[in-house]
C-alpha cells in the first residue's frame, strides 16, 4: 500500500545540522504513525523518533534518549511528507536512516512497523 522514499542525507561536519524528508505515495500520511530508525554497518535498527495523531493539531511524539533534545519529527500533510531535522549532529548519528509507517499509534519498536523507505545515508565528520 503505502510506498516511502527518504532524501536529504549527505556528509556534514559534526555540529552541523541536517534535514531528512520522507516522501508517501499509495496513502496519506494523516493514515498512519510514522517512525524514524537508523541503522549502522553490523549493528541493529534502532529507534530515532515516532509520532502519531488522530487527526488535527494533536500529536504524539517520542524520541530515543541519544538524539532527544536535537531531532525533531513533523509531518506536512499538504505535501505528504515527513521530516527529521537533525542539529548538533554527532559521528554516532553516522548511519542510513529510515523512515517507517505502522497501523495504530506509534511505536518505538522496529518489528510493529508495517511499510519502510530504502534509506538514506548520513555521515559525521569529526
């Protein structure tokens, strides 16, 4: 059903800031809760930020403890898309990022998602 598309990742220095998109096709947004994960070479997926809404100005928003404070998640519906603005990038962030829509509310665990994007690669330069 629901088909995702990540851009926006590159190269930055650390300290820099970085604005990923996700980009839905085959059904709105507003239909889902949405999620951002990341994962680096041998390691596994895991949790950068979700949210959910069940229509209107009300959102749910989460978000893993090592990027709180720096990541943020919106949506724009206008445009059917969602976005992760990074600042005060780490090399830790190095990683493809994903996003990811699932049935119900949001969630912070991987396996509940039900449709992901390909990925996009961001690398932190120290």
């Amino acid at each position: 059903q629901a088909q995702l598309v990540e851009s926006g990742g590159g190269l930055v220095q650390a300290g820099g800031s970085l604005r990923l998109s996700c980009a839905a096709s085959g059904r709105t947004l507003s239909s889902y809760a949405m999620g951002w994960f990341r994962q680096a070479p041998g390691k596994e997926r895991e949790f950068v930020a979700t949210t959910s809404w069940s229509g209107g100005s009300v959102y749910y928003v989460d978000y893993a403890n090592s990027v709180k404070g720096r990541f943020t998640i919106s949506r724009d519906n206008a445009k059917n898309a969602l976005y992760l603005q990074m600042t005060s990038l780490k090399p830790e962030d190095t990683a493809v990022y994903y996003c990811a829509a699932k049935f119900g509310r949001g969630s912070i665990y991987a396996y509940e998602y039900d449709y992901w994007g390909q990925g996009t690669q961001v690398t932190v330069s120290s």
